[in-house]
C-alpha cells in the first residue's frame, strides 16, 4: 500500500510488560544536585532536593534549611546496637527534629538503623519507630524506611554481617519490616547501598511491592534495579547545617510526595533504531524477556500457558507524546496508569495480567489512534479495543496482547484486516 507521507502508518505488537530506555540525561536542581545525572526512565518526574540526619547533623536551623531550597527530610527516629545484645535505642535529636523539620515546612519521613537478623527482630524494630510516632503525636508525609547496612563503625560490620544472612533471609528480614509498618496504615521502604542490593538481598522482590531507596556516592546512578530515592552523597552542604550531611533526590511520578511506587530502570535497548513502537513482557518462570520485541511481532509465548505479569512499552516514533497503559492485575484490580517504559503489572508475586487499557497524549495523540487486542486462556483472541477502551477482562487468565498504531485516516478498516493476519 502507498502512503502519502502525511499519513505514514506504524503498527506494532504488545504482550503485558513495559520496556525501559538506558538512556540517561542531565538535569539540574534549582538549588542542589548540579553535576548530577539522572536516568531516562526519571525524564517525567518532578524531581525534589532533599536530606537525611540524625544527632550526629548537631542542632538545625530547619527554617534556614527550607529557605535554601529543601524539599524533604527523613530524620533518623533511632536504632539497633550493632554489638551482640542488639538493644534498641531513640535517637537524642529525633523529636526536635521532627517539630522543627515539620514547623518549617518541610515534608518528613523518618528511618531506623536496623541490624535485625530475624523477621522477629525487623517486625520489633517497625513497632518500636511507630510507637515512637505515636507517642509523640507525629504524623509523617513520607515513608518509614528500614535502613538495612553493615555498621561501619564495628570492625566486624556488626551483628548484620557476622550472622552470614543468606540473600532469602535478609530479603525476609527486609519484608518483615516492610509487612509490619503496612498493616499498620503507612508507607514502607527499604534502604540499602547498591552492594546489598545486588548481592546481598533479592531487591526485585522487595522493590515489586515497597519502594526502594538506593545509596550510591556517584556522578550518575548505576545500579539496575528500581528505587524511587537516591542518597547521591554523603558530603553535601546546607545552610543551617554544621558540617556536611547526606543528599537524596526523590523522584515523583506525579508531583506529589504520595507516590508509593518505584521507578524501575530500564533493561537496554535491543531494537533497533527505526523501530517505531517497542515493548516487552514478563513471562511466568521465564521473567523479561532478553530482546525487546517492535512493530507487528508476537511478544511472550505461544501454547505454553505461562501467564503475562508484567508489560513495558516505549514510543521510538520521535513524535511529542507518550504511550500510557494501565492494566487490570489478579486480586489487586486495576493500577495507576503508567507511561514511556514504566513497568505495569506487578513481577515476583504470581499474579496474572488479566486486562489492558492504553491510550497516547500529546501529538502522538493528534496524530494515531491506538488500537489493541488481547488472547485470553480458552476464548483466544477478543476483539480490537482502541484509545484507553478494556481489552480482556477480570479472570481471564493468561492474557497476550497485539497493540496497533494507526494514523487517523479513513482506511482504519482496511488496515486493521491486515494487522490481523500478521499473527
């Protein structure tokens, strides 16, 4: 078929995941962080400045810290001695950090130096940071993090490196904490340098259901897997601080300090360049997929009756705009809307995709209507769905999807037939 340039046509297939640049870019903070760079999959967020401190950051001047331009702080509430007996402590500056953070304005999560080598010992320490909490009357905008490190003071590293946890052990421990302080109404999260969390603990599987806060001294993040904060230095220098204290970015999907999820990182390009439309699933035992699948071709599998969990998709058509989808997943219903490589669906926990929705913006949106089908388990192949209508349905297990991308014109019908026969 001859098309007219105005009206060029790209057509591609999807299966339930979302695949992610590796691109990275430069951005700088308005008033920290310049030098900084940032991965690709961060290029939508908002991106806030903010620190971490304990009683060792002395006495603040919390209004001159926000005057500076400071967005957030998580302030240590207190700890588990590294030694033996493991005792538990407050921190001596928690509280008047806290009043003096909140008073001025700035948004507060806190943390708890952890050496727990048992889920009993992690599920303790999540109730002793929120009794805390409650006996003081201090309500918190952001998580309650479990900071999971070796003790660098102790010349062993501590009762957390001497017990020789094994990686399903640590990521227990990690879960426990996470577990406790969810049932308990507020938001969990782990924090870990990217040694532990690539050697030391199975990150993916805390990272698919709490968010993550990496620890990495470098110019540009390289560690592979989600986090949603990123303590990029410990020698930073902030108005109304003696001495240096640790910096973090926190990368928010929506602006808001609300978000709950992580952003992951993207896996590598493997199409190649021309490719319009890209994306990726997560497979049932076989997890992503090695090589990003584009324009028209099958992603998943094939009469082997492995669920879909997960979909990524990206937009290479160099046009403004971006692809967004939101799928339906087994026992949690539907989930945010996601877009541009963000993982949808969740991985680590068995549960199937089951539907789909997917819609464009911007001039992308102008110019193509979307449309998308999926292969349930039983019924096969359902009919097209188009521009954020439901393809595939609650229960319908084990679903394949086949997205199609179409410039507005009036030959849809015909070229809708074709896109079906490239099976």
């Amino acid at each position: 078929m001859k098309l007219r340039k105005k009206f060029n046509k790209v057509t591609a297939w999807i299966l339930t995941c979302i695949l992610f640049f590796t691109m990275a870019f430069s951005i700088t903070s308005e008033a920290y962080g310049e030098g900084y760079t940032h991965a690709k999959q961060f290029k939508n967020c908002h991106i806030y400045n903010g620190i971490d401190v304990s009683t060792w950051n002395k006495q603040i001047d919390w209004n001159a810290v926000k005057a500076s331009g400071i967005d957030f702080a998580f302030i240590k509430v207190g700890g588990r001695g590294w030694g033996s007996a493991g005792t538990l402590y407050h921190d001596s500056r928690a509280l008047e950090n806290l009043k003096g953070a909140k008073a001025a304005g700035i948004k507060i999560g806190v943390y708890f130096f952890s050496q727990a080598i048992t889920e009993k010992e992690a599920a303790e320490e999540a109730q002793y940071t929120i009794n805390y909490l409650h006996t003081y009357g201090i309500s918190i905008d952001l998580p309650i993090a479990m900071d999971f490190e070796y003790a660098s003071d102790s010349p062993t590293g501590g009762r957390l490196r001497t017990a020789n946890l094994t990686r399903e052990q640590a990521t227990n421990v990690c879960l426990a904490f996470c577990s406790y302080v969810a049932t308990r109404g507020y938001t969990p999260m782990v924090y870990a340098n990217k040694s532990m969390l690539t050697n030391d603990m199975n990150a993916s599987t805390i990272a698919s259901r709490y968010p993550i806060w990496l620890a990495q001294y470098k110019s540009t993040a390289t560690y592979t897997g989600a986090y949603s904060y990123w303590q990029y230095t410990n020698s930073g220098m902030v108005p109304g601080i003696e001495g240096r204290v640790d910096m973090n970015f926190y990368y928010s999907t929506d602006g808001s300090f609300s978000s709950k999820i992580n952003i992951p990182v993207p896996t590598g390009e493997t199409a190649p360049a021309d490719a319009k439309i890209v994306y990726a699933t997560h497979i049932q035992t076989y997890g992503w997929e090695k090589e990003e699948t584009y324009d028209g071709g099958i992603s998943g599998t094939v009469g082997q009756a492995k669920r879909l969990e997960a979909i990524k998709i990206r937009n290479n058509t160099g046009i403004e705009g971006s692809v967004e989808y939101q799928v339906h997943c087994q026992s949690f219903g539907w989930m945010d809307w996601t877009m541009d490589g963000d993982i949808a669906g969740l991985t680590g926990l068995a549960k199937r995709l089951e539907a789909i929705r997917i819609r464009l913006t911007g001039q992308l949106a102008e110019q193509y209507d979307v449309y998308y089908r999926v292969q349930c388990q039983t019924y096969g192949w359902l009919d097209w769905a188009k521009n954020g209508q439901t393809a595939g349905s609650p229960d319908s297990a084990y679903i394949r999807s086949r997205l199609s991308l179409l410039k507005k014109a009036a030959w849809h019908r015909a070229t809708l037939q074709r896109c079906m026969c490239l099976r």
